[in-house]
C-alpha cells in the first residue's frame, strides 16, 4: 500500500491531521483520515535493588490521574534515545547509565502514526526533575509484581506501560 495524495486538514503543535488517499493491495484507491505524529520514546526505569519507577500523572483526555512509565514525544531531529533520556531525567529526576531497547509499538494504529520507542533504564542516579509548567507529575516507587497485578485489576491502564512492563517481565523473569 502506498500513499499517493496527502491533504492536511489540521495543523498542531503536537500533531496534524490529514486525509490521505493510498493504493490498497487491489489497487484501488481508499482514502484515510489520518492523525500524523512525530511519535515519542519512554522508559521502564529499574533501580539497583530491582524496583521499579512509574509516574503518576494527570492526562487530561483520561479525566484524571493515570500511573505511566516517563514518556515524551521526539522532538525535530531527536533520537528516541536522547528522547527517552530527556525525558526519564524530566519526569522522575533519576538519569540511566544504561538505556536499552524493548522494541516499540504503535500506539493506536488505525488512524495514527505514533510510533512509540520502549526502554529499559538502568544504573539510575538522582538528578532533578524539569516538569513543564503544565505537567502534575508523581513519581511512584513499587516491585514489579505490584506494577503487574495493577495491570491485571485495572489500575494501570495506559497501552505502552502495560507493554512495557509485561516485556520486561517476560525477558527478566522478574
């Protein structure tokens, strides 16, 4: 399938919409609506003794408080690495010696782009946090097994720390 006309219907600080029109595997043409964002990298932070680090932060399109890994949109010509960086050191006030991959995934592929970059970091030291003025941010300190039974009773419900998590837990063990 490949794009062959684009139109941007909405331009944004943080993401465009357009409507898209691409050649489908029978060639005929289908057009899309499509949200275009530069898509973002987040982190799992583990510390020294295997803890974990989430954060608690308002997201206003979820009404309320949700528990996440620290995440950020890339910037233009940004690394996800150097996002995720940035962005665990904003959010948490920890800085990793070691940020390893944990694949990525799309965060609502139907009608987004967003690609989001998952990571491990590791050999945490203390910093302090850079919160935008419009970020209500807590950071929250808990053993895996906590983290994964609040998937399973609902309490963490955002998709990439869900993944994030349970990744981890299957390539650790843990």
């Amino acid at each position: 399938m490949s794009k062959t006309t684009e139109k941007i219907l909405y331009h944004g600080r943080i993401l465009d919409l357009a409507r898209e029109t691409h050649l489908m595997p029978d060639q005929r043409e289908a057009s899309f609506e499509v949200i275009q964002h530069p898509g973002g990298a987040a982190a799992l932070p583990i510390l020294e003794d295997g803890r974990i680090i989430l954060i608690r932060q308002f997201r206003p399109a979820a009404q309320g408080y949700v528990l996440e890994i620290p995440a950020g949109r890339l910037e233009n010509g940004e690394t996800s690495n150097d996002c995720v960086a940035r962005e665990l050191q904003e959010e948490t006030g920890y800085q990793a010696s070691s940020i390893k991959p944990l694949g990525f995934i799309y965060s609502s592929i139907g009608f987004c782009t967003e690609k989001i970059y998952l990571f491990i970091a590791k050999n945490l030291t203390r910093c302090t946090t850079n919160l935008e003025p419009d970020e209500f941010i807590e950071p929250l300190i808990m053993q895996l097994g906590e983290a994964l039974k609040m998937i399973e009773t609902g309490q963490i419900t955002d998709a990439k720390t869900q993944i994030a998590l349970l990744r981890y837990a299957l390539t650790s063990k843990g």
